[in-house]
C-alpha cells in the first residue's frame, strides 16, 4: 500500500503543470443547465456538446423553448471562441427542431460566458441575447451548465443522433484520461467502485426516464395537432357550409324581391315621409367639378334595395346592392351648392335587416369610403361639401 501511495505521489509530481493549466482551459464535453428568459419569466433546460476540430472549437446547442404552453426543442450548430477569459458562443444554424410554429427565420443567440472551475464542478455561466431584426427586438436572458464528466447519453447526444451528425463530435480526453491514470494507481476500493456503478446506473435510468417523457410529451403534442388541425378543418367546413347557406338565401331573397310588386314600398321620391339619422350623418370635403359615385353591399349580399337622392334629383332608382359597383358621374354646377345632402334610402331591408352598403366618392386621384345603413322608418345621409384651404378632407 505505501508503495502505491509513492507512486501516486511521483506520478503527480511528474505531470508538467502546462499539462494541468491547458485542462483547467479544456471545455469539450458535455455542459448541462438551464437557460433563463428576461421576457417570459421562464427557466428551461439547456444543453451544450463542444469539441475540437483541427484546434477550433466547434458544438451543438439544444435549447428547450415555450411556445404559450408548448415546449418545443431546438439543436443549433455553434460556433465557440475563448477571449481574455471568456467564451463566446453564436448560432451558426438551426439543424432540427420541434417547434410547434415556423420558427423565425435570421434569428440568431450570443451568449457571453465565464468558466469557473472548483475542485469537483466546472461551470459556464453568463447572459445572453438575440439579435434585433426588423420584425422582432433583442431577448435577453441568463444560462448556467455544469460539465459532465462521466459522458453517458444526454437529450443532446440523443438528437445528434438522430440528425446523424454525432460523429463529429471529438471530445478532448485529456482530463479524463488523467483522472484515470490517479484512479488505477490508488487501487480504488470494491466499495468506490460500487459507487461509481450505482450513479452511473442512476444516471441510465434518469436519462432513460428523459427520453420516455420526452417521447411522451411529443405523442401528446402531436395528438394535440393533430386535434387542432380536425377542430380548424371542421371549422372551414362549418363555415363553408354557412356560407353557402347564406347565399342561397340570399338568391332566395332577390328571386323574392323580383317576383314581388314594387309598389309595396314608397318611391324614392317619398324621402320626406322618413326621418334622417341626423347623429350619423357623415361628411365629405370634396375640391373637383365632378365626382364618382359607387355603390356596394359592404357585407354579405343580402338583397338589399336603396335609392339615393341628390336634392331631389334621384341619382339612383331602386338600385340592387352586389359586390360589383354600381356607378354614376356627378357635375358640380350652379344648380349643386357648395353644401349638398346625399340621401339613401331604404327600398327594403334584404334577407338580413337593416338595409347596409357602402357608398365611395371619387374626388379626382382621393377616393372616400363611407358605410351608411337605413330602414324603412330613418334615411341615412353623407352631406358634400367644397373643400376649403387648410380644412380636413373627410369625416
């Protein structure tokens, strides 16, 4: 036994403490943590592989992220730099993802690290942000992962295997193969050795307990998609079939209207025996001699009848509201004032009560929308008015 006690201690004394100090530097290997967000007030799990290729540092990231709810998985391709104490990580690209949406396209994460070695836990820790773009600001946030140091099977090791780009992986076994070397010259007792057995079994299963929830949770995510997607399908179908509903009941309507006298309701020429909505009368500042008027259903097309009359100059007779415009050319003359009322009157109410449309005027290259809606009891009125210097174009 004090033999083994010497050599141990001549084996230390012979490791060159370069050899030491390049290790204390080495952060290949895989980094387990968490990852914080300043927004969502919300700490998931955080990943990192690092390893060296021809002396540049290389990795992957898997980041868990929460979409109102719904955990989704990233693993990023990174790019790792140490500087003056430092180590600055950012995303090269997304390689595969669980996102329940499209993930945003040129968003990317730096992250700003500090390496803290102890005698028993190596840690990486820091901020980190996203990028601003043009659709989203900056996100901000804290991560903390501790190296593992036995290398059995993590989430992140489970996807580049699924990607197939775990062989790219090379991690620095230096450290490893030291600690090793101390191990075998002590001679490790059976009870040490048992130890090292029961964690590293308890780790199997947790990862394996991981893994199986992991599996769980994307069954119930895709069956909760899958869910969506019958609920959003059913729904264009309701819809469509409401749709189509309303329009044979509106064909109906108009068939009806047709087939009906026309003399069941007063003509246009009768505006006096209505009142005016005078708490909705909308205006018009116009400046040419001329405008266009057009007239539209603003909703479904229900067989809705109007006429609109021009101080008392009926402009148009019992005209039909469709989605196609029905127009007409108006001349401003000494027999139009400066302020003049148009008046829309209700000629029925259409399948689906009151009777509403949309009336645009066209005033040179300015073009002015105004929704009215009128019944069998109240017209409805835009009065026109001649625009004047430095007074507002529509109300």
């Amino acid at each position: 036994m004090k033999k083994n006690l010497f050599k141990i201690f001549l084996l230390l004394l012979l490791f060159p403490a370069k050899l030491f100090a390049q290790d204390n530097q080495d952060i290949t290997g895989l980094w387990k943590g968490t990852i914080y967000n300043d927004t969502t007030k919300k700490t998931l799990h955080y990943e990192l592989a690092i390893s060296k290729e021809k002396g540049e540092l290389i990795g992957y990231s898997y980041t868990e992220f929460d979409f109102d709810g719904k955990i989704g998985i990233g693993v990023k391709k990174i790019k790792i730099k140490m500087d003056n104490g430092k180590v600055l990580i950012s995303d090269v690209e997304l390689i595969d993802n669980s996102y329940p949406v499209n993930p945003p396209k040129n968003i990317h994460q730096y992250s700003v690290l500090t390496l803290k070695n102890t005698d028993t836990i190596r840690t990486l820790s820091g901020n980190w942000n996203t990028n601003l773009t043009k659709q989203f600001r900056p996100v901000t946030g804290t991560l903390t992962v501790q190296r593992k140091s036995d290398y059995v099977p993590t989430y992140i090791t489970e996807k580049l295997d699924e990607v197939r780009v775990i062989n790219q992986i090379r991690f620095d076994e230096v450290h490893n193969k030291i600690q090793g070397q101390i191990v075998v010259q002590s001679g490790p007792s059976q009870k040490s050795e048992d130890s090292v057995k029961a964690k590293h079994q308890e780790q199997v299963l947790a990862d394996q307990k991981a893994k199986d929830d992991l599996a769980k949770a994307k069954a119930e995510q895709a069956a909760a998609d899958q869910k969506a997607k019958d609920d959003l399908a059913k729904a264009k179908q309701d819809q469509k079939t409401a749709d189509q509903k309303a329009t044979v009941a509106a064909a109906a309507a108009i068939e009806k209207e047709k087939a009906a006298p026309a003399a069941e309701t007063p003509p246009a020429a009768d505006i006096a025996t209505r009142k005016m909505d005078n708490d909705n009368i909308q205006k018009v500042y116009y400046h040419s001699d001329s405008l266009v008027l057009s007239l539209y259903d603003n909703g479904i097309v229900d067989g809705d009848v109007v006429s609109v009359v021009l101080n008392g100059q009926v402009l148009f007779s019992k005209q039909m509201l469709t989605t196609k415009a029905n127009s007409k050319t108006i001349y401003i003359n000494q027999g139009i004032p400066d302020s003049a009322m148009l008046i829309l009157y209700a000629e029925n109410l259409g399948s689906i009560p009151p009777n509403t449309g949309l009336l645009t005027v066209r005033d040179g290259e300015s073009v002015y929308e105004e929704f009215f809606s009128a019944d069998l009891k109240t017209n409805a009125g835009i009065m026109l008015i001649r625009k004047k210097p430095d007074q507002p174009v529509s109300q």
